[in-house]
C-alpha cells in the first residue's frame, strides 16, 4: 500500500502484472505488466518505486508507481519469492528459493550488490523496522536465517517448525533499552 493509504498493488502470478487497486473504491485503476510469475511486492518508503519478485523469470521488476510502468528488470537468483526494502530505502532484498541465497540490490544502481548464502530453501523475508537486520524463512531446512545488513553476513541461524514460509517483524511498543516501559 502506499504511503498515503491510497493505493495497493495485487501481484497476479498467472498473467504476469500487478494490479492497481484504489482502496476508496475497491476498484481496479490500471494493470501493469511485470516479469514471469510475480510473487511478492514490497514499495520503497517514499511511496515511488515498487519492487516485484518474479518467480518464473529469476528478476526483480521495478515499477515507477508514478506511471504505472516497469522501468527496469533486475536479474537475481534462481526462483526469488519474499522481498523487503530497508526504511532508508537504499537496498532491497529478496529470497531466492532455488539459490540458496538472498539477493541485495542497490536501489540506486539498480544491481545485485551481493549474495548471502542462507538455508535450503529461503522464500519469507522481513527487514527490522531499524535496517539493520534481514530474517529470512528457510523451508526445506526448517530454520530461520538473521542477516546483519551492515556486514552481509548470517549471524544466526534458529531452528523453527517444519516448512516456515514467512516471517513478521513486530513492532516494540513502550520498550526503552530491551526493556518494556
């Protein structure tokens, strides 16, 4: 959804577009097309470019929200799913089932700058409210991989339940020093 609340954006894995829906109306405003398979959608903070997972291409779409185009198609690792964009807005990254790996992409470059290595299987993403951490769900290994964004490394792995297919970051609320208020 957009900042403003105005706008959410469908992914269509079938046809292959993202669907333009105005939250007031419940109506569909536009269609745009996108690569092979989109599977998960994550909006830079500004509200300007939306960033699409596509399954079946093995790339990243960016859309410009403002015309309600792909601009450019980012090639990433095999099978990319859960995606998420830090809250400076400067890197995105997405789970690439079949590699293995989570793909970091420059926002500005529009490029993978690098490739993590994570558990069998990555598919769910969640970016910490503060940037600094990447959690990732690893299904065929059961297990949760945290990424430490600063040095691109798995800092820790933790087993979960069978088959974890995506991950949620909460919110603190009242907490001041990893202590609740």
């Amino acid at each position: 959804m957009t900042p403003d609340g105005c706008t959410l954006y469908v992914a269509n894995a079938a046809s292959g577009t993202v669907s333009v829906v105005r939250t007031a109306t419940g109506t569909v405003t536009g269609t745009i097309p996108v690569g092979g398979g989109p599977t998960a959608l994550a909006l830079t903070p500004d509200g300007r470019h939306l960033y699409v997972s596509n399954l079946t291409s093995d790339d990243v779409s960016v859309v410009d929200v403002h015309d309600g185009t792909e601009s450019d198609r980012i090639p990433v690792g095999d099978q990319p799913a859960g995606i998420g964009v830090r809250p400076d807005g400067r890197r995105v990254y997405v789970a690439d089932i079949g590699s293995d790996t989570v793909s970091a992409i420059s926002t500005r470059r529009r490029a993978v700058t690098e490739s993590i290595g994570v558990g069998r299987g990555p598919n769910g993403l969640a970016v910490s409210p503060d940037g600094s951490r990447v959690f990732v769900s690893n299904f065929d290994a059961g297990t949760l991989s945290v990424i430490d964004t600063s040095t691109g490394r798995v800092t820790h792995t933790v087993a979960v339940g069978d088959g974890p297919t995506g991950v949620a970051v909460a919110v603190a609320v009242g907490v001041t020093q990893g202590k609740r208020a």
